[in-house]
C-alpha cells in the first residue's frame, strides 16, 4: 500500500488495525461500567441515607418508648404507693365509722326515750293543770257556798237582831221570843260550824291547789330541762353525723 508516495513495509499492518478496532470498544464498555457502578454507588449512598434516618427515628422512637415506660412505671410505683396509703386509711377509718355508727345508734335511742319521757311529762302537765282547774271549780263552788253562808250567817245576824228588838218591846212574848232565840242561836251555831268546816275545807284546798302549782311549775323546769337536754342531744348527733360525713368523703 502507497502512502503519500510511500511504500507501507511494515509487516504487521493488519494487527495494528485490529488492535485500533479493539481498544476503542473495551474503553467503551469499561465506560458504561463505570456508569453503572457511579449510578450504583449513587443508589446505595441514598438508599444508606434513608436507611440512617429511618434508624435515626426508630431510635429516637425506642427513646421515647423507654421515657414513657420509665415515666408510666414512675406514675404506677407512685400509685401503687397512693393506693396503699389510702387502703391503710380506709382500714383505720373503718373502726372510727363503725364507733361513729355506734354512737349515733346510742343518741338516737337516747333521743327516742327523752322523747318518751317528754310525751310523759306533757301528759303529766295535761293532768296536772285538768286537776288545777277542778280545784279552780271546787274552789268557786265553795267561795259561792261560803257566800251563801255568810248571806244565811247575816241574815240569822238580823233575824237575832230582830228577835232582840222584839224582846226588849215586849217582855210577854219572852218565852216565846227565848224558844225562838234558842233555835236561832242553834241554827247560828250550825251555820258556825258549818262555815268553819267550809273554811277548813277551802284552806284545805287552797294548800292543795298551792301544792299542785308547785308540781306543776317542778314538772315545767323538768319539761325544760328535758328539751334543753334533747336539744343538746340532737346537736352532738348532728355534729357527729357531720363528722362521719367528712370521715367517709
């Protein structure tokens, strides 16, 4: 072959050929290999990327886990700790509440038999003061009978008077006038008698009556004493049914 007017001499010319053929194809694929590798380091570097934040999070998760587990086992030791202390409070209130009960059941007996005793004594006033106004009555009746006595007394008085005047007119009808006098003088005397013993009897029931104001006004103060003490009675019971309304709230 001529080049430029020379002669090629060279023996291997076709090798070179070959070899000028073969290069440019292995620099080609050793190229796309590259490629491939870059855009498979490329991949890799951002999957790892995705990888690290996803570790990132889950341990940033599991941190958070472990806080709130620590924090929810802090909050259950702390009410476990609460719950005991309240149930050994409720076993120490439970003897107060069952004394408190106790006593309320006593007061309300208490106060059931002040009541009973209060009926009692009302009743007692009831009769007191029914026999008051009986004696208030027989009291009237013999004031008015004393009147009559006095009123029968005063008239004898001027019938003797009179019988008198007739003795000293006349000295014929003396006898007659003295039989009359003797029976005057008795009626008199029995009328005496008679307003003595009205007299007696009315002073006799004049101390009664004096005595039965006297029960009346004991049985009055015993009345009030009762229902102060009643009301002193239902004021602890109260007091202590507050009380063990606080205790069991």
């Amino acid at each position: 072959m001529i080049d430029h007017g020379f002669i090629d001499l060279r023996v291997r010319r076709q090798e070179g050929q070959v070899s000028e053929s073969f290069w440019p194809s292995f620099t080609d694929i050793m190229t796309v290999i590259l490629m491939i590798f870059l855009i498979a380091m490329v991949v890799l570097l951002v999957r790892n990327l995705e990888l690290v934040k996803q570790l990132r999070a889950t341990v940033a998760a599991e941190r958070q886990a472990i806080a709130l587990a620590q924090a929810s086992g802090k909050e259950k030791n702390s009410l476990a700790v609460r719950l005991r202390n309240a149930e050994t409070e409720l076993g120490q209130l439970r003897p107060e509440k069952a004394r408190l009960q106790h006593q309320v059941a006593q007061l309300e007996t208490q106060a059931e038999q002040e009541a009973s005793k209060l009926t009692q004594a009302r009743v007692r006033i009831g009769l007191l003061e029914a026999i008051k106004l009986r004696q208030e009555r027989r009291g009237q009746e013999q004031q008015q009978r004393l009147q009559q006595i006095q009123a029968q007394l005063q008239q004898s008085q001027q019938r003797l008077e009179q019988s008198q005047a007739s003795l000293r007119q006349t000295q014929a009808q003396l006898e007659q006038d003295q039989a009359q006098l003797e029976q005057t003088q008795t009626q008199l005397q029995l009328s005496q008698s008679q307003l003595q013993q009205t007299q007696q009897q009315l002073q006799q029931e004049q101390n009664q009556l004096e005595q039965t104001q006297a029960q009346l006004q004991q049985a009055r103060e015993q009345l009030g004493s009762e229902q102060a003490q009643r009301q002193r009675l239902s004021q602890r019971s109260e007091e202590q049914q507050r009380q063990l309304e606080q205790s069991q709230r």
